[in-house]
C-alpha cells in the first residue's frame, strides 16, 4: 500500500500536535527541576516527566489515529496494525536529569514495516527537524518556521571531514570495529561526540558529514533516521542493510563515507 501525500502531511500536523503537547510538561518539570529520578531495569534513569510526556502524545495521535499502534519507551507496546508510532518522549533522560538541553521528543511513523515519518523536537535546545518520506527534511524553532535541509557533499575522510560519535561500549568490545574507528579517526579532520539528537540534525543540515554510534534502539533513531534520509544521507545499522524494530547500532552520512565506512566496519 502507498501511503498518499496527504495522508503523510495530515500524519505530520498530528505528531507536531503531539510533540507540543509533550514539550508542555517537559518544560515545566525542567524548568522547575520538580520530579524524582528512578532506575528501570536496565540502570537508565526515567522520571515523571517521561511518562507523562508519552501518555500525552498518545493521547493527541490516538484521537486522530484511534485503530493504530503504539511502541513507547516507557510504556511499552500497545496494539496492532501496519500503522506503528514510535515514541521516545525524551531521549537523552541523563541530560534532562542533570540540567542540560541535550535532550529531544522522537515521534516517528513506521507504516509495514518502513519508517516514513519523523519529528525530532528539542525545545529546550531551540530547535526542531522532521521529514516524511518523499517530501524532504527541514528544521527549525517550530513546525511553522522549517528550512529545508541537505547533508554535504563530503566524499572523502580527509582534513575537512566531521565525524561524531554516539554510544560506543559494543563497539569496544570488538577488536576489528574498534580498530577501524581508530584508523578512521587518524584520517578525519574533526572527531567529535555531540550525541543523542544533536548529531544526526548536524549531519542533516550539512555541518558534519558521518555519525558512528552503537548501544541505542529503535525509538532512539527512528525519527532521525526519516530525517537524515530525506536530507540525502544514508541511514543503516553498521553491518549495513535495512532499519527494523532490533536496530541496535547505527552509521549515517553522506552517501560517499557511509559507503566507504560501511566497507571499513564490515571488511
């Protein structure tokens, strides 16, 4: 089935909606720094602000999409349907904890399987990005304000390359990859670690050109990964290949160095 523009545009209107509706709980708990911090089952923080941020943005797209499913980092799955929404309510909690804007809202649609739209909202830090699949990527203050988007035209590592790194405790404990990260690294001109949200809306626009991260899920790239391929760029996990559910680490860039980085991570 294809998904028409109109459909992906009225899908957008509503996860903006629903992205506001989050950020108004957000801010207030941020800003007050009034909520408890507890540990799930993995040692990752979690506080009200999470919980109440995802139940509010259910609550906004399942008044307009009431048959479809939901996937959330704090409240798990609910339903079933070719229609799933993806919902990180704040991705980067240790940032939100601690004081710091290095956090985001991450509202992605995945229709049968393909991811085809998403909404990376960053209140705090300024900015938001969103993209739905065919009609490009764009950023901005808010979902009025957009300007489109485009990665470089990187196609070397040499001395003007930019090159961020994520989560990399896996990759640690792989002595080929890890030794591949450090021959790339000798190569680049930039080696930076701007983390969670921030690079992938850097590489979408054109500011760095590859992105290295293991040690995430779905929900943490989902949104990020409409935006940075409908600014050009290609998304996959590091072994390459197709985004699905079990995602567990990825390699974006511009089409020249993620192929070429592909080949080094997967020799």
């Amino acid at each position: 089935m294809t998904l028409s523009s109109s459909f992906l545009a009225e899908a957008l209107a509503v996860a903006h909606r629903a992205a506001d509706a989050a950020a108004l709980g957000i801010h207030a708990r941020y800003s007050s720094h009034d909520f408890s911090v507890d540990a799930k089952a993995d040692a990752t923080p979690v506080t009200e602000a999470d919980r109440e941020a995802e139940l509010a943005i259910k609550d906004v797209l399942r008044a307009r999409f009431p048959d479809h499913a939901f996937l959330g980092e704090e409240h798990g799955r609910e339903g079933e349907s070719d229609f799933l929404w993806l919902i990180d309510p704040i991705d980067g909690t240790k940032a939100f904890v601690r004081g710091y804007p290095m956090f985001s809202t991450q509202i992605a649609l995945m229709h049968q399987g393909d991811l085809v739209l998403g909404v990376s909202a960053a209140g705090e830090y300024g900015e938001r990005a969103w993209a739905v699949r065919g009609g490009g990527a764009f950023i901005g203050t808010n979902a009025s304000d957009g300007q489109r988007m485009r990665v470089s035209d990187a196609i070397d590592f040499g001395p003007m390359a930019a090159v961020s790194t994520g989560n990399l405790k896996s990759m640690a404990t792989d002595p080929d990859r890890w030794q591949a990260l450090g021959s790339l690294v000798q190569r680049v001109g930039r080696i930076r670690g701007y983390g969670d949200f921030l690079h992938y809306h850097l590489l979408a626009r054109g500011s760095i050109d590859l992105v290295i991260e293991s040690d995430l899920n779905i929900l943490d790239i989902a949104a990020l990964a409409v935006i940075v391929r409908e600014a050009g760029g290609i998304f996959t996990p590091l072994k390459g290949g197709t985004i699905d559910l079990d995602i567990r680490d990825a390699l974006a860039g511009t089409p020249a160095l993620h192929a070429e980085a592909l080949a080094l991570f997967n020799p």
